[in-house]
C-alpha cells in the first residue's frame, strides 16, 4: 500500500499541513524541518498527489506546449528542451499539434486553459487580436512572434534573413528570389521584411513568391515559379522549402548550386543530410523552448507584460551557394513574372 501524507507526518514528527507546505510552498518552511520531512518522504516512497496539491495552491504544475506542425523538424529540438527545463521545475509540459490551423489553435488554447498553468505558443497562426484575447483566459508566452503587452521569446530570423541575402549577394547575385512561408505567419512578414532592405541597391532584384506551404512539397511546388523568375539564387522561408526546392529543380534539370544558389532556414538535420548540404540560417530552437519555460513561470499570473527574449541567429555556409562566376548559364530564361519586387 503507498505510504500517504500522514505517514510522512508521523515519521516526520511534524504536522500534515508542513508536509503538505514542504511540497507545495517549501519557502514557508525552515530548512531543517524541510530536509527530515523530504528525507521521511524519500525513505516512504511517498509522492505528492498532484490533483490534491492543485486544489490547495491553485497550481496544477503542467504547462500547454502549441505547436503549428510537430511533423516539422523544426519543433522537436524544441519541445524536448521544454520539456527537460520544465522537469527542473517539477513541472510537465502537454503538447498539442494545431497542423497549421488557426481554428485549431483557438480550440486548443481553450482546451488547455482549465488543465494547465500557463500555455507556450510557438509560431501561432493566429490574429494578434484573438491571441491578445486568449491571454485573459490563460497566462500565454508567444514563441515566434512578438505582440505588445505580451511576454515573448523570439529568434532573430530577420537577422538571419539579412546574412543570407548579403552572403548572396557577396557571391554576386543579383536578382535573388524569396521563397515565402505561409500567410499569417509572422516569421515569413519578417523575414520578407528583412530581405527587401539587404537587397536594396542599384542593379538588384528580390522576386517574392507565395504564400507557400512551410513544408516539402511546399518547396516542391514553387519550383516552376522559381524556375520561370530568372533568380540566380533563392532564400527558403525554411529548410524543408529549401529542401523540397532543390527537389524541384532537380527534376528541371536545374544543378544546385552549379545552376542556382539555396539557402534554407532552420539549421534542422536534414539540411546536413542532403546533397548538397544545405547553406542555412541556424536558429537557436532549444535555447527558445527553455526561454519560454523559464519566463511562464518567472511571470505566472502577470499577463501583462513587456518582457522579451530576442535570441540571436547565424549563418552556416554549407554546398548549396556558389559564385554567380561559378554557375552555368542556361538554367532558366529570365522571366519577370507579376511577383516581382524592387525595393528602392
């Protein structure tokens, strides 16, 4: 029979409300009565009941983890650093997949809001309007966007976006095409952002296409728009665009980075798995999946607040980029399609 929280008061020698202070508010109790009661505790085998604990602190130690698409590579390293950073805390994350559905992540936040804490919501899809109303139900920490009033980890993929477009551009690129992500997301408007102030300058071209779908096939249907744009270089809202792209290319005939230069974003696995391997933006995705722990439950209950992780990206030059001198002529006909944007 499991030992309960009066037989660690009796071994203890002390009352069941210390007990049930020394797991619940261990503060409140002096050092040397903490230690024997969690030593009685460790001897008896006995573990708190969480639901019972809840009831008495109005905490229940879970934390919502929403994720766009937990098929996509970029979100494991994540959610498995969430996951150990919590545990450090006596906390357990649930994760829960919206498949890129804003709908979805509505039902999901309501869902969660009565079982958890607080929720992590990395890359939503949401509007900033309804994501605002969503965290006077629940503490929320957005991952991936920033929105005032709101605590926030983001990682620097403008930054990222800028290196890319200027190691492009080093290679003597000029009309470089931007393979955007899907609509609502707030790292593509970035990154989009981004990219039209690095290729600013006399002679240069930035050809945007999308919205596209984040994913393989997402790279693998821009193809013949990137094909028919006459970019001689090509920056992938991430790498499984990227990834899917030169796929795409591939298939045309067109060599990477002998015919086109690719630069994907995310830094995932993958992109060090594939021939080429790919040139990308590394993003610091464990780093961001411990920040929003550590800041739901820095800020618990205050929902209102400015505070904002900005985590720093780099850029990792593999085999997917090459000189402009190096690549053949006769990838593709140079096509300006309705696309096309120059910034002034």
């Amino acid at each position: 029979m499991p030992s309960t929280i009066r037989d660690v008061a009796r071994a203890s020698g002390v009352h069941i409300s210390t007990v049930s202070r020394t797991f619940s508010a261990p503060h409140l109790v002096n050092v040397e009565t903490r230690s024997r009661v969690l030593a009685c505790a460790e001897q008896l085998g006995y573990r708190p009941n969480r639901a019972a604990r809840a009831l008495i602190t109005g905490r229940t130690c879970n934390i919502g983890l929403i994720v766009a698409d937990i098929a996509n590579p970029f979100f494991p390293p994540l959610i498995k650093a969430a996951e150990a950073q919590a545990r450090r805390h006596d906390n357990h994350i649930f994760v829960a997949d919206t498949n890129e559905d804003a709908i979805v992540e509505e039902e999901l936040v309501r869902a969660l809001a009565k079982q958890v804490d607080g929720v992590l919501l990395c890359s939503p899809r949401m509007s900033n309007s309804l994501i605002e109303q969503l965290s006077r139900e629940v503490p929320l920490v957005v991952v991936n966007r920033q929105i005032t009033g709101l605590p926030a980890v983001v990682m620097d993929v403008a930054q990222g976006a800028r290196l890319a477009i200027e190691h492009l551009i080093g290679l003597g690129h000029r009309r470089i095409a931007l393979a955007a992500g899907p609509r609502g997301s707030w790292t593509s408007k970035e990154i989009r952002r981004a990219a039209m102030l690095a290729v600013r300058g006399p002679g240069r071209e930035l050809v945007i296409t999308g919205p596209n779908a984040p994913t393989e096939n997402g790279g693998l249907a821009v193809a013949d728009q990137i094909q028919k744009s006459g970019a001689t270089a090509v920056l992938a809202y991430n790498d499984l665009m990227a990834i899917g792209l030169i796929e795409g290319l591939h298939t045309r005939g067109i060599r990477v980075p002998q015919d086109i230069s690719i630069v994907g974003i995310d830094d995932i696995t993958l992109s060090r798995l594939t021939r080429p391997k790919l040139t990308t933006v590394a993003t610091p995705t464990a780093a961001a999946g411990r920040a929003a722990v550590d800041m739901l439950l820095a800020y618990g209950d205050d929902r209102r607040t400015t505070a904002l992780i900005n985590l720093q990206t780099e850029l990792v030059i593999r085999d997917s980029t090459a000189p402009l001198s190096s690549q053949g002529s006769g990838a593709a006909p140079v096509v300006t399609p309705s696309t096309t944007e120059t910034p002034s």
